[in-house]
C-alpha cells in the first residue's frame, strides 16, 4: 500500500504557506503521494527520486517542484 502524506502532519495550520523538512541524511523513504506541493533542494549528496514510475537522479544544486 501507497503511504499518503497529509498537509496536516507539516503544517501548522491551513494558513501556513511552507514548512521546511531537513533530510540530512535522507534515507530510503517508501512511496508516497500526498496532499501538498514539495520543493525539494539538493544541498549536497546524490540520490534518486522515482516519480510516476520514472527515476531521475539527483545531485548538489538540483531543485524539485512536485
């Protein structure tokens, strides 16, 4: 089963427009979908990041919107 991520578990309320997620390290994370948009800016590493079925590799500098 798909996990599915909520704007409330990240955000204080509904009027709040970001909330900041450090992953440092970023482990493995299971698939997921959720409810909000995320800006996700590699600071340093690699990685990859699948999205609908696709794999993009990830390095320092890159900038996600999904």
């Amino acid at each position: 089963m798909i996990e599915k991520l909520s704007f409330k578990d990240f955000f204080k309320s509904g009027q709040q427009q970001f909330a900041i997620e450090p992953r440092v390290p970023q482990s493995d994370f299971p698939e997921h979908t959720h409810d909000f948009s995320e800006l996700v800016i590699v600071t340093e590493g690699r990685g990859r990041h699948i999205l609908n079925g696709y794999p993009h590799d990830l390095y320092k500098g890159m900038v996600l919107y999904i």
